[in-house]
C-alpha cells in the first residue's frame, strides 16, 4: 500500500460528535468513516484490520470442525414465526420491510430460524451429525443506544456458528471445543489475559448464556469477578436465585466494567422441534436435534482492541491484527532515496512483510506522527542520512528508541516479530 495512492487521510481532531475513544482514534487514523449513528465504513486500513480478526477466527472455528457458509440478510416472516421471534414485544431490535408484492420480511439479526430451516435439506440420520456450519455476516440490529462506536453498531459484522449435535453429550464436547477456540482467539489478539468466560442472561436465545467479556473502562457491561478461580457473573443475573440456578456463590467478587466480545448459547431441542428438524437414530427412532448457537462481533472486538492497545499518539496494534507489520518512510526527495526506499518496499513485499509505504511528498513530522497514529507495529526510515551509512532506520511503536541496521538485520528482525 502505497499513501500517495490510497484516498484515506488522517486528521489532527477527533469528531465533535464521537463520544467513544475506539471511534475517535479510528477515524482520526483514517481507518473508518462514520455514516450515522452506529454505522461505519471501513476503509482500507480498516478493512485489512478486519480481515485480520477474522481470519484468526477462521482458523480457530476451522480447527473445531466448522464449514463456512454465507446465508442471505433477507428473512421470512413466517419462519420466525414458528418461534415466535418475530413478535416486536419478544425481538425489539428488527429491522423490517416490505416486498412489492406486500409481503413483510426482515433484515437478519441472528441466523438460529434459516440455518436450521435450510438444514432439513441436508440432516436426516445419525450419520450426518454432528454438524457446525459458520459465517461472517452483516447483521442489522436496531438498537436503542449508539454511543460505543463500532463496540455497538445497528450495523455489524458478526461470525455466527450453529451446531447440530446427536445428544446432549455430544453437544456438550462441541460446547466446551468451541469455548476454547474462543479463548484462543482472545489470546490471538491480545486480550486473553483480561477475559473471562462470563455466565449473563441468554435474552431473546436462551435463559442464560455463556458471555466472554474483556475488562475495560470502555464497556458498557458491569461483571462481577473472582480472577483467582476465573469466574465472571454479569450483573444482570447477580441475584441469589439465579445465582443459586447456577451454582454459585454470591461473596468473593470483584465489581469490574467490561465489554462484551463474545457470545454463545445451549439452544436445546426447542428450535429444532419447532422447525422440524430431526434426524433418525441407530436404531431407527426419529430425535430432535440438540443445538447451540456461537457469536462473536468482529467489529466489536476491532473496537475494544483499539480501546486496549492506544496511547496519547494514537493506535498501538497488536502484530496479529495490525493493517501492517512496517510503516516505511521516505525522508527527503532525493532521487537516491527514493529509489532506495522503493526497492525496500518491493524487497520486503516479496520477503512477506506486509507494508504501509509513505511516499508522499510531505514533511517528516507528519509522516511519523501517522506512523503513530496508525499503531503500525514498527517505523522504518529510508534518508540521506540511512544511504551514508548503508543502512535503515527502524523504530517500533511502543519504543520511543530508534536503531540503525542493515536490510539482512532488518529483514530478520521483521520476520522474527510477524
């Protein structure tokens, strides 16, 4: 990527009319545009973050066995219907429209009614269960507040996975597999030390659920947690009955604020029985199918990392996430250093580096104030002063110190620490 090709500009104040710190800092950094409340453009130094997250939660639910899907946004209104969740007084987030010819649909929030629907087609014996089929999908919730940034979006990015299991003994391996791959994930993305499985109401899926909630002050959730025996309870559910239905304890908690980065549920057979979706045992017997349900907000988590990992300049990416390993500068408009700074840019392309090339005719402070703002992980600098030296200037984010080295030395370093 090269800026003086690539439209996005960084600017030097925040929006007036941003309330949260992720949102500040992302569109000052160039990487999202603000359409509306709760609604973000990603631009291209967002989109490669986002890309990032998710191919990580790729691999992970690709580890446990997932499939890939893409379902439709478009849902039929009496498909929830046999669930009852199309009732506003049940489900208050819908957003919902009419076709020409009358008939009402709605803009998916979840995908719990048409993935099982569709799964009539594909299940109808032991043998072919267990199944866990998974998307990254825009959905569209019309939530009552916006004021998080891209922590709470009407419009997001979310991977949903539904499973589809024999028994409850079945499901229960498949539950706790994908618990991990979440955790997992967090560790990725360097969150896993401040996460905790946390036991919430499920709302409009289940009684309870299963949240995974990443301390912040940016969070909107107060949890309540023993760190020592990792055991978190939303305040939702800190209440001696439900604490009592849970088997827990109401004493030893620490009062902490979180943002919700995960979400997933035990569905039993209630759905599968009111869709019809049944498979036939070993021994002939038709069953209904026991399910759960597994979320996760790419956007939300993008938003919390950029809560986490930021500092008085700006951004302060994580490598596993981060649009780019290196932010090469050119310093000076000589012809030499430009043709240096090129073939840099093409070496390290070709040696796997991923790279955000400044070669805008513009002055240095600027350019290593975006090289902070941005968060690249590290600054390397191509001048006059590099050529004398035969060398390059290499810098990381999170060090205010900078080091002379040649290419073999930087190569190395970058490899090492991508």
């Amino acid at each position: 990527m090269r800026l003086s090709q690539t439209f996005t500009k960084t600017t030097k104040s925040a929006p007036a009319d941003e309330q949260a710190n992720n949102a500040k800092l992302l569109i000052q950094a160039g990487f999202i545009h603000k359409e509306m409340a709760g609604v973000y453009a990603f631009l291209p130094l967002g989109l490669k973050v986002i890309e990032n997250i998710k191919q990580i939660v790729r691999e992970e639910m690709n580890n446990i066995g997932g499939s890939e899907l893409i379902m439709t946004n478009l849902q039929r209104q009496e498909l929830w219907e046999k669930t009852n969740r199309w009732d506003d007084e049940v489900v208050d987030i819908w957003f919902k429209t009419e076709l020409k010819n009358g008939s009402k649909i709605g803009l998916a929030w979840t995908h719990e009614e048409p993935i099982t629907d569709m799964m009539k087609n594909y299940i109808s014996s032991y043998r072919d269960l267990p199944v866990n089929v998974y998307q990254f999908q825009n959905k569209l919730r019309n939530e009552l507040r916006a004021k998080s940034g891209i922590m709470r979006g009407r419009e997001f990015i979310m991977k949903d996975l539904y499973s589809y299991s024999r028994s409850e003994e079945e499901h229960q391996k498949i539950y706790k597999a994908i618990t991990d791959a979440y955790m997992r994930i967090y560790d990725r993305v360097g969150l896993g030390e401040i996460t905790y499985v946390t036991r919430a109401s499920g709302g409009a899926f289940a009684k309870y659920s299963d949240e995974f909630q990443t301390i912040t002050d940016a969070g909107e959730d107060i949890i309540y947690l023993d760190k020592e025996n990792k055991i978190a309870i939303n305040e939702e559910v800190y209440n001696e009955q439900a604490l009592d239905e849970l088997g827990l304890k109401k004493d030893g908690y620490e009062k902490v604020k979180a943002a919700e980065v995960g979400n997933i549920f035990h569905l039993g057979t209630e759905k599968s029985e009111k869709l019809g979706l049944s498979f036939t045992d070993e021994d002939g017997q038709e069953k209904p199918i026991v399910m759960g349900s597994y979320g996760l907000g790419i956007n939300r988590l993008m938003g919390v990392i950029a809560e986490h990992f930021s500092d008085d300049k700006g951004l302060v990416w994580p490598k596993s996430v981060a649009p780019a390993i290196v932010y090469l500068a050119s310093v000076g408009q000589s012809e030499a250093v430009k043709n240096q700074a090129d073939k840099l840019y093409d070496d390290l392309l070709e040696s796997g580096i991923s790279v955000i090339y400044d070669d805008r005719d513009t002055r240095p402070g600027q350019k290593f104030a975006d090289a902070e703002l941005m968060g690249i992980p590290h600054r390397v600098v191509v001048s006059d002063k590099t050529l004398e030296s035969n060398s390059f200037e290499l810098k990381s984010r999170t060090s205010d110190d900078t080091k002379l080295v040649s290419q073999e030395e930087l190569v190395k370093t970058l490899e090492n620490k991508s």
